[in-house]
C-alpha cells in the first residue's frame, strides 16, 4: 500500500494521535511493538504561527519513527497554510488534518470536529494545506456532526477529489464524544463506493485483535488505526498483527516487559522533558502499565506522587519483585 510515496505494509496497524498522549516517548513504545505510521499529537495552527513553545516542540520527530505524519488543526485558510510550511520544514512523511477532535476548546474556534458543520470551508481549508506542501496530505474526522448529518461519505468523495491521499475516519459523531459504540456501518459503505481509490483506514473501539479483525472482514478497511487501547499496552500492535496472520495469541506481555516498558517510558520522557516535566507527564501512564495486578495501590501511589527519579525507578524493581511469576493471561481472561 501507498501514501504518496510512503509504502506500507499490506494492511497497517496505525497509532492515532492523542493529545497528551503520543508523544515521542509513546511513540518509540509502539513503534518497536509493530506500528506501521505514526502520528504526532496534534498541534494548533494559531500556536505554531505563533512560535508557542508548547507547539513548536510537538514537531519533535526521529528517523526511526519513520514513516511518521504531523497533524495539524486549525479554522483558518493562511494559519493553516503557514502552519503547514513550518511542518514541511520539520520533514515528516505526510501532513494529516484534524476535522475530528470533538473538545470544546477546539470546536469553539471553529476548528477539529466543528468544520464537519461546514463542508466548503473543510474543501477551502484542505486545499490551503494542500498547495502549501510537498508532502502527502491526509484527513482524519469523524462521521458527522450529529446523528442527523453523517456527511461523511459526501466528505471523503470531496477530499479525495481536491488530492488528500488518505482518510481515517472515527466511528462517532462529534456529539457522541467518545461514548456509545463506534459505528463502521458508513466506513464499510466508502470503501464499496467504486470512486473512492485513496485508503481508508477506521478507527474506534479497536481494543483487540479479534475486534481488528472483524473489523477488517466486515468493512473491508485498508487499515486500522488505534488509540486508546494502546495506552500502557503499546504491544497491541504486535498482537493484532500476529493474530491476523495466524488467528492464534500471542501471550501476555509479562511482568518483566511491562516494567522494562515502563522503565523505557519514564527515562525517554525525561530525556525529552526535562526531569520535571517528564516525571509529572509519565503519571497517566502507570495504572494502565499494570492493569489486572491486585494491590498495587501503594505502588501507584508512589509512581503518581514522587518528584525522585530513583525512587521512581526503585519502585518499579519493586513490582517486578513483589509480583514476580504474576501471570497476564489470566488476570486479562
């Protein structure tokens, strides 16, 4: 498969982008555990114009991450068009949009979800970004505004026809946030459509290999993109990818791996960071390390509140030993 002239995998496993989430640290996390593309969070046009400090940074990338993209998002034709400039300069693989982010303070300006309200400026502000970068342009949104204007078959013909090279697509609504149960239904109907020829990747609700499988014999989707389910579980992407080619599990990750992975995490967003702000970062991250072990509550409590980075790195020893021989498989059964 193609994106421009990024080649992928026959059917690939993408890891969404998640604010506050897929940082470079996540990243090299699912990357050496099988993602195929990765995205950076995604980064206000406005701030990045605007040399923001906290934007500017997010265009970090690493030549291992490669193939990586770097989303943007943003309700102005010449933000987005300055904003996609700048990103070209950083030298990612492809631009990606967001029209998907369903958070008030995106919607309210106009920008992420709320532009599904409005398919012209979608159409004008796609086309900025497009004649402002060599690179492949990719869109990521969802199904509609609300349960009464699913637009999005509409959408993806338009897109495709003004260049985008790609689209994921959400199974919600931006009013159903991220409640309910992802619907395929309509992302099943854009890849029988005959005039879509671009890849369509879906995403939501993706949290096993047997859902990405069934996602993929039903719907028909040319890839998969995870989000929160590889949250403290980056290995997601290697077990959907051995399922699917031998409709067997892999075990559990365990107890050593998920440590080391921890550990890998920690020092990374340090390195990042900056020792303050990597260690307060890291703190969403634990509970979800560790999910299905019983009383860790005081561990966690430790890994949430210290400021010390031995004494961090020293707990974890700590559950790699107090739990010693714990066994994954059955505490996920």
């Amino acid at each position: 498969m193609n994106i421009g002239p990024i080649t992928l995998p026959d059917f690939p496993l993408l890891l969404a982008p998640m604010e506050d989430v897929s940082d470079p640290p996540f990243r090299r996390l699912c990357k050496l555990h099988g993602a195929d593309l990765m995205y950076t969070e995604f980064i206000s046009s406005e701030g990045l114009i605007r040399h923001a400090d906290k934007s500017v940074q997010k265009l970090d990338i690493f030549d291992y991450e490669k193939p990586i993209g770097i989303q943007i998002f943003g309700g102005d034709g010449n933000s987005m068009a300055e904003a996609a400039r700048m990103v070209t300069e950083a030298q990612p693989d492809l631009v990606d949009i967001n029209y998907g982010c369903p958070v008030k303070k995106v919607v309210c300006k106009d920008a992420g979800a709320a532009v599904l309200k409005n398919i012209p400026k979608m159409i004008r502000l796609t086309e900025e970004v497009i004649k402002s970068t060599h690179l492949p342009v990719t869109v990521k949104t969802r199904l509609g505004w609300d349960e009464n204007s699913k637009n999005i078959e509409e959408i993806a013909e338009r897109l495709q026809d003004i260049g985008v090279q790609a689209l994921s697509i959400h199974g919600r609504t931006r009013v159903q946030m991220y409640k309910g149960e992802a619907d395929w239904t309509l992302i099943g109907k854009i890849k029988d459509n005959p005039r879509i020829r671009i890849p369509i990747f879906g995403n939501g609700d993706v949290d096993s290999p047997e859902k990405a499988k069934e996602m993929k014999d039903r719907f028909g989707v040319d890839g998969i993109m995870i989000g929160r389910a590889s949250i403290g579980h980056p290995w997601i992407f290697r077990e959907v990818k051995h399922y699917l080619a031998t409709g067997e599990h892999l075990p559990a990750p365990t107890l050593d791996e998920r440590v080391l992975a921890c550990k890998e995490h920690l020092e990374f967003s340090v390195q990042w960071k900056g020792i303050n702000l990597g260690i307060v970062e890291m703190r969403r991250h634990y509970t979800n390390y560790f999910r299905g072990m019983p009383n860790v509550k005081e561990y966690r409590r430790i890994l949430v509140s210290s400021t010390d980075l031995e004494e961090l790195y020293s707990t974890l020893e700590a559950i790699r030993v107090a739990y010693a021989g714990f066994d994954f498989n059955l505490a996920e059964c």
